[in-house]
C-alpha cells in the first residue's frame, strides 16, 4: 500500500514539474458583435438616450429620434466600452389625473 502511494506521488510530482507549451496564455482581443436592428414604430412616439451598463438615462423623452441618437453617440464616443441605445415609447396623450373620493 505504501508504494502504491508513493508511485501516484511520484507520478503527480513529475506530471507537475513537465513544462507543457499548450498551457501558455495569450493575450485576445476581442470585438463584441452588436447587430443594428431599428424596428421603426408606428404611430406618435418619444425617443430617449439610455446607457445599458450604467443603467440610466442620456437624455429626457424627445419627438425627435435624430436627437436622442445624437446623445447616445456623443455619450459612446467618450465612453467606448459602455452600452448605448437610443429606446422609445408611444407618446403619453392627455394628462393623468387621480380620480378624487
């Protein structure tokens, strides 16, 4: 029992010591792929900038999605590793007001 153990110790102690060329690292680049997908809404919508990675917004609700996408760019072109996207909603019409008792 002994030499049985101690022959799996030497074997582990030479399997260590054996300079294997495939467990070097190298450095990657790595480019992530973001597709350009626009669905262009119907109807009246707002438009606004929001950052994905920070989890906030760029702009405040605009008409104009040209605006909102101006902010997102100008945001990304300072912040290139953080997430822009332009989102949008259908424009809120009238005014909410609480029904009184």
């Amino acid at each position: 029992m002994k030499q049985l153990i101690l022959a799996a110790l030497v074997l582990a102690l030479a399997s260590c010591a054996r300079d294997d060329d495939s467990l070097k690292y190298e450095k990657v680049r790595v480019d992530r792929y973001q597709p350009d997908i626009h669905i262009e809404p119907q109807g009246t919508c707002q438009y606004m900038a929001f950052c994905a990675d920070e989890g906030r917004a760029l702009s405040d609700w605009v008409d104009s999605r040209s605006e909102a996408q101006s902010k997102a760019s100008d945001y990304h072109s300072e912040h290139p590793d953080r997430e822009c996207m332009v989102l949008w909603r259908e424009k809120p019409t009238g005014r909410l007001v609480p029904k009184s008792q």
